[in-house]
C-alpha cells in the first residue's frame, strides 16, 4: 500500500506563520512521522525543505529529496531541529530508494554527521518500518511545494 504525499499550506508547531509544507496521508509530515517512529519529539521539527540558514545545506536538501534514476538510493534529510534550522544539531534522515513507479523511504534514523556531510554516517533506528509512494504523485507533491513556497506566504 502506497502513502500519499501532498503539499499545503501549514503553521507548524515551530512557525508563527503557515508555510509551504509536505504531509504525508494528510497529516503534517512531522506529526506522522513522529507517530510512525514512535518519537513524539519530532512533532516541534521543522521541514529540512523550508528556512535551513545555510543556502548550500537548503540546496542539499531540495536536490536529494527529488528521485533519482530506478535502482538507485539516496540518503535524504527530512527533518531538522528547529531552533538551529540547520544540519548540525539534529537531522532526520531517511533512505529513499527508486524501484520503478514507487518512491520507498526504507528506513529512518538521525545523521551522525552535519553540514554538507549530513547522512554520511547515519544512527539507523533497528525498528523503523518502510513506506512507500506512487513516483508520479511524489513527484507532483514536490512541484507543488515549490509552488507553495511563495504562495504560502502570509496566510
């Protein structure tokens, strides 16, 4: 079964406005995955996609996260500590691998390493379960969210 990754327009637990934001089954991606982890501190994360300080960090992040050829993995940042909004005090990351028409995120953990380095050495978590997307709705998801990210603006 596929989960269903969409874009809107949300004030996070970390933002004092709304902002173009990812959800995952139409619940704020920090909140779903801080219950599908079992970790209730990731609900006050903020986006890895949105507000990162360092310009080259936030181009790590959006180039990552957009899939890659079929048969291929990469380690991408999704969510970040929200008082430092950056990759050195906490990042969430997962393994996201392409098999055809499907985005898998196979495993989660936290990065050991910060900066343009993040994901090179990972904390995986022993019991993190894998998720899956459609390619295209994921793909969509993201091209809206850069949409967003002006629109958003003020709500």
């Amino acid at each position: 079964m596929h989960h269903r990754l969409t874009a809107l327009c949300h004030q996070a637990s970390c933002s004092r406005s709304a902002c173009a934001w990812l959800a995952i089954d139409d619940v704020p991606i920090e909140v779903w995955l801080a219950k599908h982890l079992d970790q209730p501190d990731l609900e006050r994360s903020g986006l890895s996609l949105m507000w990162l300080l360092d310009e080259e960090e936030d181009a790590l992040a959006n180039r990552r996260i957009i899939p890659a050829e079929d048969g291929t993995s990469t380690l991408v940042p999704l969510l970040v500590c929200s008082d430092d909004m950056n990759f050195d005090c906490f990042a969430l990351m997962t393994e996201q691998v392409i098999d055809g028409d499907t985005v898998q995120w196979r495993r989660f953990g936290h990065s050991a390493t910060g900066g343009l380095e993040v994901g090179a050495s990972t904390h995986w978590y022993p019991d993190s379960k894998p998720m899956s997307f459609n390619l295209g709705d994921f793909n969509q998801a993201l091209s809206e969210h850069r949409r967003l990210i002006k629109a958003c603006v003020g709500l």
